[in-house]
C-alpha cells in the first residue's frame, strides 16, 4: 500500500488491501489513505465470504425491529443464524413464537431455524435465483433447483400473507455470491418496496463499506464516477479513475506477482480466505506485505512488516451493525506496548509519503465524515452519541418518516427533537426522543427554541449522489453434473479464526471436520458411515471422514470451515461459480 503509482498501474505495481477494520473511523483514515492519497481502488473489507457492496449497501435497507414485526412474514436466504450472527436469531427466535412471524427459509442445509420456519425449501447450491423467481412466480410446473413444485407453490402462498422483509447473506463460500444476488433482483424487481437486512458476520463490516473499503465506491454509499470530483475537491488529490479489484482479484493479483505491496489490515487470508491454495500463493507473490493486526497469525508470520494495532476495546470511535445502525463504542483498556489505533498508522503511513491525511482524533475524523459523506447529510457526531439505541444512517426517503415537522403531523415549534420522536426506529430510541420533544418544546415557549444540530454542508456544488441498487447480469445457473457433488462450506460460531484461539475460554469449542451427505447419495457412492473418503475438486483433494444427513439437500456435500482436521479451503476455487466434488473411497 505504499506504492504511488497511478491508478492503470495498480494492477502491476500499486497498493492493494483487505480490511476488516474495527472501527468507522479507521475505515475511513484508511480509505483516505488508498483512494485519496495512493490513488489505488484496489481494497476491500470482505475476505471473499460477503456480498457485493452494491447489494449491501443499494438495496432498501430494513431494520431488525421491522423484520421482526408481528405478522410479518420473513424470507429467509442466509446463513445459519445461530451460528453466525446469535443475536439475530434469538430476536427472530421470539418473534416467530411470540410475535406470530412466519418464516420462508432457503437454505443448502436445515439451519436453527428450520425447525422454526413455516416452510424450509432445501435447494441445490448456486439455484437461490432459480427458486426465488419460482417463488415469486407463485408456482412451478418442474423441479426447481432441486425444490419439488409443491413445495414452491405452498412457500409462495405464505409470501402473500402480510408485510414480507428479506433476511440476505452468504450461506456457502463454496459458491459465488451469484444465486444470492440474482435471488435479491429478481425480489426487488417485482417488489421495489420491500426491505432487505444484511446477514453479514464480519464485526463493522457494514462501517467499514461505508466508508468506502470496498471496490468502485467512496465514503457516504457514492460510486467513484458520481464522487471523485466532489472528494477530490475536499483533500482527497488523488481519488482513483477506475474501479478496482475485490478480495479475490488482489488475491489473484498478487499470485501472479502483480502486487507490489499486499496490506493485511485486520486480516489472516491463510485461514479465512475461503480458497486457501489462492491465500498461500498471493502472501507468497506479493512482492512485498505489511500486516496490521493485535495477533501474529499465519499471514502475520509471513510478512514483511507488521505494525501492532489497537484492538475493538483499546479504541474510540464508531461501529455500523447489520441494519446500518451507527453506535458509539469508548475505550475501555489501554493498548500494550506500541500498538496503536488503526487510524494512526494510517496517518503515519501518509506521512512518511509525503502527505497529510488530516485526522488528529477519532472526534474529528467522525466530524469529517459528516460533512463530506453523502449518506450522512444532515447528520451531527451530537445525534450519534446522544442516541441511546445508535442512528440509522442512509435509509432511502420511502422508508424515512418526513423531516417536515408539519408534515409528520407535530408542532413544527418543538423542532428536530419532535421529528426524532416521530423517526425513532425502537421503543427506546422513541422514549428518549419524545422525552427530548417534550423539553424542547417548553423552551419554543419560552421563546428559547434549542440550537439546531443539523449539520451545515459544506460550500459548492451539491453532493454526489448515494447509491441505488441496480441488477447486476447474471448467466444462468451452472448445469448439474450427475457424477459430482456440489460442496456447501458453512461456518460456526467458534472456530480456528484469531481471536477465538487467543481465548482460553472459546478455543476448545470446535468440533472436527466431517464431510456430510444425504443418505440416498451413501449409497449411491456405496460409502459407509464414518468411513474415511476423499473428496477431490478442480482445485485438490483432501481425506476425511463421512457422516450421514438427512437434513441436507441431495446432490450436496456439507463441510465446515476452519475447524481441526483436514483443510477444507483447499478444495475450494474462488473463480468457480459453484465448486463440484467427486468422493470416492481410498
């Protein structure tokens, strides 16, 4: 990342990163960095296991309240939820037995919340968008990716039954995120209105995007070519002309010795890259690469350079949850010896090269991104700390009560308190809100009207537009081979990752890996249970032992990553649309 060359070199030459960075506000002292100062686009803050940026960031955006809403109806295209964001499933868990919420669940493989859900359509990997347009459609008068007719018909019947919000996410990283996407089109074509929360598992992944730590798209949810003048204009010299590489094009990149410095911000690709053959080749082939990290993992130990940073509790600064929430979080402990936080080095960093980032304090980078992220218009560091359940930043106007007070049928003397009252998205955030109407409106008459906090934008030319979800096209689902296995790689909630294995408490609390199949496809393969197979891809082969499912679909082949035993990754093509097995006995 310290290369600056212009931007058509930087796939030859230039800066590359994959950041995972704990806070807002160091996401974006190191968006600065790349984009404003190196002139790179070639970063992103997902480890080839997320979504587009576009998906997450374009489509309308729901609340966990509103997914939650009694009556309502959920279609549910994620991950295990338990697993990966158990939070989220104890409040779908209590709306669903208290609330009168009905679930429609797509999955590879029943989840926690199967059991749950009012149908559970088991489809083959990479068909999401085959069903969802079935589902849609209200019937089939064929299989669907491998979802009898039956059964898509009664689903679609549920779907018309009240209010529908869409839970999206990452279910298998042994496919591309294609199905997903072509399955959120296909929804937000028919249905412009309804709403999408992000199943996302990366800690501030969402702030991080924000921020612009992601291909094509600057702070505030702009597109390069819709805010490079509008940034470049407010010290960002060097904003870049074209879009860049995701997490698995630097990987690639790099590989092939394109990469002249590989920046690890917060992130190990040896173990969570899904494609571990490709990781390996890309930390090897980076010419040089600078880890940024709490912990000497596997990548860490490889590099050229390691700087120490400071950890989510040694921090100040901001986080953005699922549902675009924005919370402060307060420095609890003080780093160890020289680490420091994430924005520092990145400051540092411009530095040495010359340059000035112009950040002194998380307060003031915050400040900054305020006043220059089009999504965050009108919005004050005073409303984020002073909201007790967070802000949500960047709902698109459909979904956003009117900013008129009189339109929103309130006092338009009481002001923006009142407006908050009338906005507040939680019981909680509406009790502090309407408490503060009340105060404010006996100050309008006392004819003391408090001081406004919305923000003053900036002088010029209007700010850049914020991102829309457009569809992406998309080929068709891959064409069944009849002699293979299509791999679905899920995650638990405790694994080998970094921080889990750095806690005595949660190290011990995996579980080996196992290769699960459908009992209709043992005995076509005439394997017997717990017998040791091995399973070959494009990419290689791997042994390990083989259980029986019945809760997994058939023609699938189940393994969890990143647990003791045999390294799955290495099964796994990253280029593949979906990764096909062969499994034989040895």
């Amino acid at each position: 990342m310290l290369s600056r060359d212009p931007p058509s070199t930087a796939t030859r030459s230039g800066a590359a990163a994959l950041s995972a960075a704990a806070a807002r506000e160091s996401a974006y002292a190191w968006a600065k960095l790349a984009k404003g100062v190196l002139g790179t686009d070639n970063v992103d803050a997902q480890l080839g296991d997320g979504l587009p940026a576009e998906i997450v960031l374009g489509l309308p955006r729901a609340t966990i309240d509103e997914v939650c809403a009694p009556d309502g109806t959920v279609l549910l295209i994620s991950p295990d939820l338990k697993e990966e964001l158990p939070v989220l499933f104890l409040r779908l868990r209590h709306a669903i037995t208290r609330d009168r919420v009905k679930v429609v669940e797509l999955a590879t493989q029943r989840t926690s919340v199967s059991d749950l859900a009012a149908a559970t359509l088991l489809h083959r990997p990479g068909a999401a968008g085959d069903v969802v347009r079935a589902l849609l459609a209200g019937s089939a008068s064929h299989e669907v990716g491998g979802v009898d007719p039956a059964e898509v018909e009664a689903a679609g019947a549920l779907l018309g039954d009240g209010p529908v919000t869409v839970v999206i996410g990452r279910a298998n990283v042994a496919e591309s995120p294609d199905g997903v996407v072509a399955a959120a089109a296909a929804i937000h074509a028919a249905h412009p209105h309804v709403r999408f929360l992000s199943a996302l598992r990366r800690g501030n992944v969402h702030g991080a995007l924000d921020m612009g730590l992601a291909p094509g798209l600057l702070p505030g949810r702009t597109t390069l070519d819709d805010g490079s003048t509008w940034f470049a204009d407010r010290g960002w010299p060097n904003v870049p002309s074209e879009r860049g590489l995701d997490a698995a094009g630097i990987l690639e990149a790099a590989a092939g010795g394109k990469i002249d410095v590989l920046v690890l911000l917060g992130a190990d690709p040896l173990t969570d890259f899904p494609d571990t053959d490709l990781a390996a080749r890309a930390v090897a082939g980076a010419r040089t690469v600078i880890a940024v990290d709490r912990f000497l993992h596997g990548s860490a130990q490889l590099a050229d350079v390691v700087l120490a940073a400071s950890g989510a509790a040694e921090a100040d600064g901001t986080t953005t949850n699922i549902e675009g929430r924005i919370s402060p979080v307060a420095r609890k402990i003080t780093p160890p010896g020289t680490a420091r936080d994430d924005w520092m080095l990145a400051a540092e960093l411009a530095r040495l090269l010359g340059s000035d980032l112009g950040v002194e304090s998380p307060g003031q980078i915050l400040d900054e991104i305020t006043s220059l992220a089009p999504s965050y218009a009108g919005l004050t560091v005073d409303a984020i700390h002073g909201a007790r359940d967070g802000v949500v930043a960047g709902r698109s106007p459909a979904a956003v009560p009117t900013a008129n007070p009189t339109d929103a049928g309130v006092d338009p003397e009481a002001g923006e308190a009142a407006v908050a009252a009338a906005a507040a998205d939680t019981d909680a955030e509406r009790h502090a809100a309407e408490a503060e109407a009340t105060e404010a409106q006996a100050d309008a008459e006392a004819d003391s009207p408090p001081e406004p906090r919305v923000s003053t934008p900036p002088p010029g030319p209007s700010a850049p537009a914020v991102l829309t979800f457009s569809a992406p096209t998309i080929d068709d689902s891959p064409a069944v081979d009849a002699y293979s296995l299509r791999l679905v790689a899920s995650r638990k909630l405790y694994d080998l990752g970094t921080d889990a294995q750095h806690s005595p408490g949660l190290a011990g609390l995996t579980s080996d890996t196992v290769l699960r199949l459908h009992p209709h496809d043992f005995d076509r393969l005439g394997v017997t249970a717990g017998a040791v197979v091995t399973a070959t891809s494009s990419k290689g082969s791997v042994s390990l032992p083989v259980h029986p499912d019945e809760r997994i679909g058939r023609g699938a082949a189940v393994v969890t990553l990143h647990q003791p035993g045999a390294t799955v990754g290495a099964l796994i093509d990253a280029t593949a649309r979906v990764t096909e097995i062969r499994v034989v006995k040895p």
